[in-house]
C-alpha cells in the first residue's frame, strides 16, 4: 500500500517582491514620524521660550479656535497648539506659515495629528518662523486655508 500526500511546496518570495514589501514599510513608518507630534501623551511640558504667538480665526467657511505659540527649546523651534485648539474637520489639514493671507508652500511642514486639543510639532530647522507673520492650518488636498493666526 502507497501512501501519497498531496502537500504544497512552499512559495518562495521573490526577491523583487521582498524589496518592494521592505520599501513600502519604510516609507510608512518614516510618514508616521513625520505626523508624530512631540509629545507622545498626556499634557505637554515644552520647555523654552515663547518668540511668537496668535489667536486662530476660521477661513473659508470653517471653524478653528485656540492660540498657537512659537517656543525655542533646546532641540530647535516648536508649535504648540493650545489646549482649547479646535478644528471642525477637513480632509488633508497641514501646518504652514505666510503672509498677507496667503499660505507660503515651502513651509508647510507637517500634518495635523488630531482635531481638537493641545499639541506640539517640530517646526524644520529649514523654516525660519521670523519670516513670515502668520500660521496656518490648511488643507494641502484643496488649497485652501482653514484657520490663521496673525503671528506678535
């Protein structure tokens, strides 16, 4: 008597297919640190030195409230959202500064992580925030700004 087994060789990645799979997972992750604010939980201890701040008004139709500040730490330069920050939602909200109404594309540096409560981003040693006279939230998918803070 013969006994068979019908069992599969196993699939062999293809190297190609393992490259691309490694790749994928990089850029995912480097997106994620990307939007991770500075703090990781609970109430923010930003220490430094406050250079600028202001009051956010809504534009175009929405909803935004809260005071951003400007600190100087000792790692580089963050924006700190306040704890009554609100945003009424949009699709693709970014954090940018500019001038005169009018958002600077070359400074939009990071994602908004959530819609409601304080928050702190590091803002690129490339960006210098004494250059421009507001801060923006703003939805990078429409173009348009959803919220300014006229920055003093």
């Amino acid at each position: 008597m013969t006994i068979t087994h019908n069992m599969k060789k196993p699939e062999v990645i293809q190297p190609f297919t393992l490259a691309m799979a490694i790749a994928l997972l990089s850029f995912m992750l480097a997106a994620l640190a990307v939007i991770t604010p500075v703090h990781a939980a609970g109430k923010l201890a930003v220490q430094g030195q406050a250079i600028a701040q202001g009051q956010f008004e809504g534009r175009n139709n929405h909803l935004v409230t809260g005071t951003v500040q400007i600190v100087e730490t000792q790692d580089g330069l963050v924006a700190l959202l306040s704890d009554d920050f609100v945003l009424d939602g949009a699709p693709d909200p970014q954090l940018a500064f500019g001038h005169n109404g009018r958002v600077d594309p070359r400074s939009v540096f990071t994602k908004l992580g959530k819609i409601r409560g304080q928050q702190a981003y590091r803002i690129p040693a490339n960006i210098d925030p004494a250059n421009f006279t507001e801060f923006y939230v703003h939805c990078v998918r429409f173009n348009v700004p959803l919220g300014v803070a006229s920055l003093r």
